[in-house]
C-alpha cells in the first residue's frame, strides 16, 4: 500500500479544517503522535510503502486527530490551559485532554466521511488493546479514575464511532464506567474549553478519592 498517496486526501482536509499553516513532521520512531499547539507541528510515524491497510488507517487516523485540535472551533485550549493554569502532564491536565479528545473528534463530524471512519477505527483499536491489557491476570490501572473515565468516553463515542461498540464493551468489564453517567449531557454540550474545565473540575469533586482544590494546585505547579 502507498501510504503517500493518501497524502492528498490528507492535507486537502487538514488545509480545511485548521485553515492551513500546518507542518507534518514524520519520523521513523514515533511512539507516541504529538502536536505543538503553538508551533503548528505534528508528528507522527513516517509512512512506508510496506504497510497494511490497518497500518494505513491507523496512521491517518492519528495524523487527523492532531489535524483536529487546531481547528478553529477548539484552538482555546492552549489558551484555556495557560489562563487556568493547567500543566498538561498532570492529572488534572490529563483529564481535561480526555475530555478535549471528544470535542476534537466531534468537532466537523459527519463532515469527512473518510475522516471519521479512520478515526472511529483508531479508537477501536486503543479501545480494545487497553481492554485486553487490562484484562491479564494482575494487571490493573493505578488510575481508578482515569480507568473509569477512559471507560465512560469510549461507551459515550460508541454512540458516534460505530467502530467502538464491541471494543468499548469489553472495556467496560475492567472499569466502572457507570459512574459517570450523570455528566452525560455536558459532555455532549461542551463548546468552549471552560465548559472541558469545568467539567474536569466536577469529575475530581465526584471522585471519593480525589480533592478538586488539590489537583487543581498540582496542576499550577506542572504549569509553571
């Protein structure tokens, strides 16, 4: 498969969604796709001639979801993050980027077709590799509320991204996702990243093991 004559496809989107002033930056071990809100780079894998289809696949659907956060309709969250203080490495960090990965996907839904079906494929296939993970004998999440929380987003996407129905059932068996459910509606109504932040802030309140105030001063002291 020629990875690089999907490359058409893929920057013709991204020109319409972020409005152009991109850069792909493609390296051969990338592990973890990344994009510098400020600096407008992503960087994911390089491709390779030599890939499957599911290769393919996965590889476009993280370089759109990096496309994604630049869109004109998200792009507060850099801003949002410095104005509250929000060190995106700590947990209060990574909750609102959990949150911000819906609204990123959500965002122009309906409106790629392509686009969405790679996405709702890559988030299957995470879906169902951390439910297979977690379920090996003496595996566990340190994170009850990362665990449940990841478990609740993918019930929720499974809504939209048909290709996580089955993989978010089998997640469910090793989190709580449940306890979540009263924030359905916010979820669904978030649009500007207040609405990602202070939903954040309610998850940590819900939490019996977490103190809002706390993780909200942790997350000042990654930020600085």
């Amino acid at each position: 498969i020629d990875a690089y004559s999907k490359l058409n496809a893929l920057t013709r989107v991204t020109g319409i969604i972020s409005g152009g002033n991109l850069f792909f930056e493609f390296e051969e071990d990338c592990t973890q796709p990344r994009t510098c809100l400020e600096t407008g780079k992503i960087y994911t894998r390089k491709p390779s001639s030599k890939w499957t289809q599911h290769d393919l696949d996965m590889w476009l659907g993280e370089n759109y979801h990096e496309v994604g956060h630049h869109a004109p309709e998200v792009s507060d969250c850099l801003e949002g993050m410095k104005r509250h203080k929000i060190g995106f490495n700590s947990r209060f960090g990574r909750v609102c980027n959990i949150l911000e990965d819906w609204r990123n996907e959500h965002n122009r839904h309906g409106e790629f077709p392509g686009r969405d079906k790679v996405l709702s494929q890559m988030q299957g296939f995470y879906c169902q590799r951390g439910a297979d993970q977690l379920s090996v004998p003496g595996a566990s999440m340190d994170d009850a509320l990362m665990l449940d929380l990841f478990g609740w987003i993918y019930k929720c996407r499974a809504e939209w991204q048909a290709t996580l129905l089955a993989p978010s059932i089998a997640f469910a068996r090793v989190s709580d996702p449940d306890r979540f459910d009263e924030f359905y509606n916010e979820l669904w109504n978030m649009s500007v990243f207040d609405d990602v932040y202070n939903l954040a802030y309610k998850m940590f309140e819900h939490d019996p093991d977490s103190d809002a105030e706390e993780e909200k001063a942790k997350a000042a002291e990654a930020h600085e």
